[in-house]
C-alpha cells in the first residue's frame, strides 16, 4: 500500500506537466502499452521515447507550446505516441475524423490553425487536405509514403529518446460533429487533468487491459479508452473496425477488463447467435462504460443479464457536462436514467420561454459550467453564446428530471417532431419498437403532413430471419400502440436495409429524415 501510495503521488505530480507516461515506462518499461490491430505490441518504454523524440521534431520544425498538432490517423500504436508527446511537449492536439471529407479535413486544418499534421498513408484525403493547409510546417506520415511528408519511423529514428527536460501540460481541442454548419473546435483554456482516485473507482490495477472498439480521434473513446489507458498505466488494445464476434475474441484472448461501448454494439453483440455468445468467455470484464447516445432499456437489460453488473453509463458531450453518472446497480432502480442530479455542478431543464420545467416535463437541458468558465467554441463567440444563459449551457439535447430529480432523455432539439403543434421525441418512439422481436434498428423520424406539419414515421431495420412485408409493418405498429400514447404511434413505416450512425453509434436522423423532404421549401 505503501509503494502504491507513492506512485500514485508521483503520477499525480507527473500529469501536472504531462509526463504520467514516463513514470509507467519507469516504473513497468517492458509491459505493452498499445497492441495495434494487427498484432504490433509496444512497451511503456518504446512510447515514452517516441514520445520525446517527436517533441524535439516538433521542436525542430519550430513549433512552441499552445501550437496546434492534427492527427488523421485511425487506431494504430502512433496515435498514443503522439499524444503523450504533445501532452508533455504543451501542444494543443485535435485529432481529426478520417473519414470526412477533403474539404471538411482541410476546413479543420486551418480553423484549428495547426501547424502540424500526422497522418496516415491509407486516408486517401491526407496529401489533398495538407495541400489545402497554408500554415502546416511539419508533415508527417505514418504507414508509409504520402509525397510531400516525412516517414514517421525515419524522422524519428536520429532523435533523442531521453526525457525532456522541461516539460509543459499540452492541451486538446475536439470539433463537435454538428447537425448544421461547419464543425467547431471545443477549447478549453484549462487542460483536464484526471486524478488517479478516479481511475481507482473504475478498478483499474496492474493487470488491466483496455479494449478501445471505437474510433480514437472521437472524444468519448479518447477520453475513456486512450486517455484513461495512458492515466491508469493499462494496456491498450486497439480494434480497427467493428466485428460483434471478433470483439468477443478479442475480450477473451486479451483478457479485456475495461471498455467504452456506444448502444449500436450492444445491439450488435446482443444479435449475435447464442451459439456464438456461449463460445466465448467474458468473465475478465470488470467496467464497461457508455454514452454517446441514448441506450434503449430493453437493451441496457439484456447487456446487464450477460456481462453482469459492470456496466456504467454518462452523459456529457465534447462540451463537457455537469457530472451525470448511473451505475448498473442504480440504473436497474431506474431504467433508462442517466443518472441522478450531480452536486458538484448544477444542471436544470428549461421550457423555450426559458422556465424551469416541473419534474416529469420535457425540456432542453442545461448544465452549470465549471468554475473560470468552461469551453468556448473556438473563434465562434456567436455559437458560444448562444448556447448559454447565464452561467449554464446546452448541447442541444432534451429530457426531463423525475421525481427522485434522475434524468430520462428524450432526444435533441433539432431532431424534436412537431406534429399538430405537440413536440414528439423520437428517441422514446424507438425506445419501444426496438423491443419488437423483428427490429434490429429504429430511426423515427417526422415527415410532411399538410394539415399537422409533420407526422411521425418509423424507419425500421430488420434482423437477419425476416422479410419485410404490410403484415409485419402492421404488427411492430400495433406493438407501438401497445407501449405508446396515441399521438406518440408512428402513422407509417418504412423498411430499410441500413441506417446511417456516426462513428459514435448516434443516430443521423437528418440523413434518414432528408429524402422525405426533398424538394419542399419548408424543412419543419
């Protein structure tokens, strides 16, 4: 106790400069830090001097503390080697979504004014993309050649692996995914640091291992995968792209103990045949956190009955939060909750003339913002204000306190159905027709109406065995009106053979909503 107790000083004086990294390589330098999809295992040690070696280049290309660094890479052992320099090196990191676009990758680029760029040889947009960025001084590729860059391995390979020695807390600033406009960088003033008591609430020990299944530039999986693996000196276990049975491989080869997981893989594990799920053990899981997007209850359950109760879940954005946490012991008093009133933070439900809704009523959420004021959209004062009032701000999302004052949510504003003048939450619709035994996926959506404005229609995904048909649409509706007042039971249903999710597992309702309102002046 007493020698844990000491390192836990030491990695609590370590994070305040960004060097948590070079006290794991201290004190277990060959254990792996990061084993790539592919198998590439790397020790504490070899990221730690990887570490320092791309301070020095960054240093070299003439960049200082509080400069921007972008990473377009997918979850490959460089992406952790990169961090942990930028967060000892005090560069302000924003790690890019691969899969945008050309223009979208450049827009980034040049708002978050970075003047660095690692990235990686298979993203067809990296060369076009960095050709679009003016200010890039440093152009680095990792998994071979891309005209124009450094190779990662050859640009390191003369440098010092030494620790630096002036070492400086480095920052990050993530861009929101945005259902209109362009992104917008998240900046914080003030780097996060986590303490380690937190990662000793989640178990972690010596022998933890961390799966990271989603994407690692998105912040949920940054934050609870790489950032909390690199914090608790766990191994991380990268997984390149999304395979139910091959995550459950992987939980039992590694011995997986923590994870983040999004509601689509729980969806996607639970489809599996129980011949599959039976064939592998999954016993060393002892924490699985999720968010990102709203959980079905019927589907919160049925994870909790297989992996047991380790299952936690949050509510925060990019933007931050006020502190929302619900365990599975607690979630199961309160299904569908995502936890109870924080109170360290305040956080109210507002109507749109800006009262504060009595429990049970749905509103748009808001959330105290810490103390020194929390984040601002990056050189976007009009959105950063507008998402306020007063010393609280808002995502954009709805639900409503019950009353214990737990918070149940019900969607997003701009997602929100208004049919006949009554506001519809879509996110409850889907909730209860994913319990029907035919749907895979749900994705309720308003379309027009001559005389209401919209009327609600549930886009439906069937599970593998079943054939649509107006026999089977027929019978999820009336299963509908079984669970559902009146006015909330979709008026029609489609089948399709796919819907669109973000990397983060949420829902894009503006993707399935558009064809529907294709060619109409009015949107609403």
């Amino acid at each position: 106790m007493i020698e844990r107790a000491g390192l836990d000083q030491r990695l609590e004086t370590a994070a305040m400069t960004g060097m948590t990294t070079a006290v794991w390589a201290e004190h277990q330098p060959d254990k792996a830090a990061v084993i790539d999809p592919d198998g590439r295992t790397r020790s504490f040690v070899e990221v730690n001097r990887n570490a320092n070696r791309i301070v020095r280049l960054l240093r070299d290309a003439g960049l200082k503390a509080g400069d921007a660094v972008a990473v377009l890479m997918s979850n490959r052992g460089e992406f952790i080697e990169i961090q942990a320099a930028t967060l000892r090196g005090g560069f302000r990191i924003t790690p890019i979504n691969w899969h945008l676009t050309t223009d979208e990758i450049a827009y980034i680029l040049n708002d978050c004014e970075a003047q660095a760029l690692f990235a990686e040889a298979r993203i067809a947009a990296s060369a076009p993309a960095a050709a679009e960025a003016p200010g890039l001084r440093l152009k680095v590729s990792v998994g071979g050649a891309i005209d124009g860059f450094q190779d990662y391995d050859a640009a390191l390979a003369s440098l010092d692996g030494s620790d630096i020695a002036d070492p400086s807390l480095g920052n990050q600033m993530l861009y929101t995914s945005g259902t209109t406009g362009r992104p917008k960088g998240v900046f914080r003033a003030t780097p996060a640091v986590t303490p380690q008591a937190m990662y000793a609430l989640r178990g972690y020990d010596a022998h933890s291992v961390q799966l990271c299944a989603g994407p690692a530039y998105h912040a949920a999986p940054l934050a609870f995968d790489v950032r909390a693996a690199m914090g608790a000196g766990a191994t991380l276990v990268f997984l390149d792209k999304w395979d139910s049975e091959h995550t459950l491989r992987t939980i039992q080869d590694r011995k997986v103990t923590h994870m983040h997981l999004v509601p689509i893989m729980f969806q996607r594990l639970l489809a599996l045949p129980d011949e599959v799920k039976a064939r592998y053990d999954i016993s060393s899981v002892k924490y699985i956190i999720h968010g990102a997007a709203p959980c079905p209850p019927e589907v919160k359950h049925a994870m909790i009955a297989w992996f047991g109760p380790v299952i936690s879940e949050y509510y925060a954005g990019s933007e931050g939060g006020a502190g929302f946490m619900i365990n599975s012991e607690e979630w199961l008093r309160k299904p569908g909750s995502v936890g109870k009133k924080p109170e360290l933070l305040g956080s109210k439900i507002l109507d749109e003339q800006g009262n504060e809704c009595p429990p049970n009523v749905s509103g748009t959420i808001y959330h105290q913002l810490p103390p020194g004021g929390g984040f601002t959209y990056y050189k976007d004062e009009k959105k950063t204000q507008a998402s306020r009032v007063g010393d609280y701000f808002t995502m954009g999302d709805m639900g409503y306190f019950d009353d214990d004052g737990y918070l149940f949510l019900t969607g997003r504003s701009a997602e929100t159905i208004i049919s006949g003048g009554v506001n519809i939450y879509p996110q409850e619709i889907d909730n209860e027709l994913i319990k029907h035994e035919a749907v895979a996926d749900s994705a309720t959506v308003g379309v027009p109406h001559d005389e209401w404005g919209e009327q609600v229609k549930a886009v439906i995904m069937l599970k593998p065995g079943y054939e649509p048909s107006d026999l089977l649409a027929q019978e999820i509706l009336a299963f509908a009106r079984d669970s559902l007042p009146g006015f909330k039971v979709p008026r029609s249903l489609d089948f399709v053979t796919s819907l669109p999710r973000s990397e983060a597992g949420k829902i894009q309702r503006g993707k399935v909503r558009a064809p529907y309102w294709e060619g109409r002046a009015r949107q609403i």
